[in-house]
C-alpha cells in the first residue's frame, strides 16, 4: 500500500511522518527529488514512488495529489487540516528561521504563486492559497473511498489506523514540532 498525505506543510506533517513509520511503512517526509519528474511530467518514472509500503509527506506531494491519483489509484490520500490561524502563524515562524535555497523558492513559487519568504510574506496570498488547497483536495476525493479527511484535533492513532488497516500501536501518537501556535 501507498499513502500519501496531501497536508500543507506546517500541518502535522513530521508527526504523520513519523506515525507512518511506526506503523511499519517506509515514511518519507520532504521528498523534494520528486519535484523536478513531476515539473518535467516524469514523475510516473519515479521508481521510488512505484515501490510498495512506502508513505510520503510535506511538499511537493501536497499539490501533486491529482497526477499521484491518475498513477495509484488505489493508494490511500489522507488530509489533516490545521486551523488557519495556527498554521499561518507557524508558517510564518518557520519562514523565519530556515536558510533559503533554490529547492524552497522553487517550489513555494510552484505552490503560492511567488517564492514565499519571510521578507515578503503575504498572509493574503496564503489565506488563498490555503484555502483554496483544502476546498480543492476535498473536492476532488468526495466520492473516493480511499481518503481521509481530520482536523488536527482530532488527529490520533485510531481513526489513522483504522483508514490504513493497521492495529493501533501501543504507544502514544508522535507529536514533533508542535508549537503553541
């Protein structure tokens, strides 16, 4: 099985990642190698994502969700949504403390409409692209059965176990780089 979490950064996503693994998956956070095959329209050559057992998480597979359905099918997709308020507030903090480099400002280009930095931070163009992000994901997997839609609340082992058919593991559900915000 595949999985794929269509979250936006700053949503849970290093928690998810690690979730994953405890659940006995290969779990890939930030798998920004994929970004070029899928610019290019190769990403269906990506041999990596053709392996099974494996899950992925964080930018870019969160906009590449269609051309990742087209290619598995019967992958499960799975959405948590943070409240805007905190992931705005996160985003901005992380856009504050990371080095940029050409692979970030690629790909929040690809994803905001300009190469998001803390110096030009645009809580509109985020408002709307947030937004506009989880109303397009959930939209396009209404009718899907291999999708899972969960607030960051409401984030725990079994609702996630149950959507992956994996036995809840005895331990408590990670939580990394959680932050007040």
């Amino acid at each position: 099985m595949r999985v794929f979490n269509v979250s936006l950064h700053k949503s849970a996503t290093m928690s998810m990642w690690q979730a994953f693994s405890s659940l006995g998956f290969s779990s890939i956070h930030f798998p920004h190698r994929f970004f070029d095959a899928y610019r290019k329209g190769e990403l269906d050559q990506c041999a990596e994502l053709r392996e099974d057992n494996k899950a992925y998480s964080d930018l870019p597979i969160t906009f590449m969700y269609r051309k990742l359905f087209r290619l598995f099918p019967d992958a499960r997709f799975i959405l948590v949504v943070r409240p805007f308020e905190q992931w705005i507030e996160s985003l901005r903090t992380h856009l504050d403390r990371i080095a940029y480099d050409n692979r970030d400002t690629e790909l929040h280009a690809h994803f905001y409409g300009y190469p998001i930095t803390s110096r030009d931070f645009d809580e509109q163009v985020c408002w709307n692209t947030y937004r506009r992000h989880h109303e397009d994901v959930q939209a396009f997997f209404s009718k899907r059965g291999n999708f899972l839609s969960l607030k960051l609340a409401d984030l725990t082992w079994e609702p996630l176990c149950s959507f992956l058919n994996r036995p809840v593991p005895d331990e408590p559900f990670p939580r990394i780089n959680v932050s007040a915000v």
